[in-house]
C-alpha cells in the first residue's frame, strides 16, 4: 500500500430511504477526491438484469433462477463527467437510465433480500474499496460490509420531512401523487429495511448520526467537514 493510500479512509454512510444518502455521498467524494459507490445501483442492476433474463414476471421473483444468473452478472463502474458520477455498467451495457424505474423499485427489495445475491455484491463491495479512498452508501455498509470504516454516518430525517422532499421531486417531474401515499410508502419502507431477517438497517454502534430534516445541503457539508476533521485527527494521533 502507498503512503497517500494509507492516508485515505473509508466513509460509510446508511440510513433510511429518501434522506438524500447519495447526493451527500457524491459531495463528499467530490470534496475529497473520493470514489463514491452507490450500493443501491447494483441491487437495482441485479433487479433489472433479472427482469430482462425472465427471472421476474410480472413482478413475482423467482429466487432460484436470479440466483442461476448471478454468475453472468458482470457489474462495473465508470465515471461519467457530465453527471459528477459514475455510470453502472452490467456486462458493458449502461443501464444507469433503466434501474430507477418504478417496475424495478418495486422488485429490488425482494432482490436484495436474496442471501447469495448480497454475497456476491457485499464480496464486489469490499473489494472495491481495498483501496480505501471510497465513500460508499447503503444500508449495511458500517455494519456488514465494512464494520472497520474510519468513519461512519447514519443518516436519518422525520418521515414526514422525507416525504414532502420526495413529493416536490415528483411533482417538479411532473408525477401525479398524493402526500399521504408517499408518507404512507416511506414509512412502509423504514419498517422492510429494518425487519428484514438478513442484514437489516440499523446504526452500527459506532456510528455518527446526522439528522438531517432540517438543514440545508451546505450546513450538511460544514457538519460532515468537522467530524471528518476530528475522525482524522484522532487516527493521526493513534
Ligand atoms: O438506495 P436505493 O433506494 O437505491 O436502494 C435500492 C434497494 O436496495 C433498497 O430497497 C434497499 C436495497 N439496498 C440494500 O439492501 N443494501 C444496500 N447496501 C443498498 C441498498
């Protein structure tokens, strides 16, 4: 390892839906000159390779054949300038634009409830982040797949909070939805993340939480700025 890899750490960040993860994950990683992972994308690229391969119809998951096509699933990464990001590629293909639909947001829950299909992703992620130098967001990440992260944030704000801010982004997109069913959905949400029986979401005991329902994006930033500075100091120190 180099000394400027030594020098890098890894930041996980999880937390629930809707609390802006990885708009504050992409800052941070830009702020630092970090590569930012977004787990979710490659849950959601499973979810849609599955769909597309007949392992879901209809919306009914067929566990046993997502797990057969789980060794043809080659997923990939490459930064995107224009976006600030990098684009998911599964088998070369960049399906970035295809895995935010609402067919596989419906799906990718009971995807990502499928024991093997976290192992092979958990495995991709660590080994992704060997390097150190990564800020990656999920739901596991200061729990399961790096439990020795540096640092480690759980995001959280008042469901109600979440909602409106989605709310007003589908709108601005034009969407015809209701408030209360978006409430009603965000909720629904937290309580299948936290019960489900494998890696559930929850705060690893040494995590920092930051409740975000009502700060800007900036004071977000100045926050993480100053526990970075002092999780820094400290493994200088040490
Ligand atoms: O962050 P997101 O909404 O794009 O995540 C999509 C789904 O994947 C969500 O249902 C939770 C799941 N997920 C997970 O189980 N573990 C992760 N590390 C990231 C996401």
């Amino acid at each position: 390892m180099s000394d400027t890899e030594k020098q890098k750490i890894i930041i996980a960040i999880d937390g629930f839906s809707s609390c802006g993860k990885s708009t504050f994950a992409k800052s941070i990683a830009a702020r630092l000159g970090y590569i930012f992972i977004d787990t979710g994308a490659m849950y959601r690229a499973v979810t849609l390779y599955a769909q597309e391969h007949g392992a879901i119809r209809s919306g009914i998951i067929d566990e046993d054949a997502v797990v057969r096509l789980l060794d043809e699933i080659a997923i990939t990464f490459r930064f995107n300038p224009e976006r600030g990001a990098s684009d998911i590629y599964v088998n070369g293909d960049r399906v970035e634009g295809r895995i935010r639909t609402i067919e596989v947001s419906n799906c990718v829950s009971g995807v990502s409830a499928i024991p093997a299909v976290r192992r092979k992703l958990v495995a991709m992620q660590q080994e992704m982040g060997r390097r150190r130098g990564v800020v990656m967001d999920g739901r596991d990440i200061g729990t399961v797949v790096f439990p020795d992260a540096e640092l480690k944030i759980f995001m959280t704000a008042d469901p109600a909070v979440r909602a409106r801010r989605r709310y007003d982004e589908l709108k601005a997109k034009g969407d015809d939805v209701s408030l209360e069913a978006i409430e009603r959905n965000v909720r629904e949400r937290d309580k299948a993340d936290m019960g489900r029986t494998i890696s559930p979401l929850r705060q690893a005991e040494d995590a920092v939480v930051l409740d975000n329902s009502h700060m800007t994006v900036e004071e977000q930033m100045a926050w993480f700025m100053k526990e970075y500075s002092k999780r820094v100091g400290i493994l200088r120190e040490a």
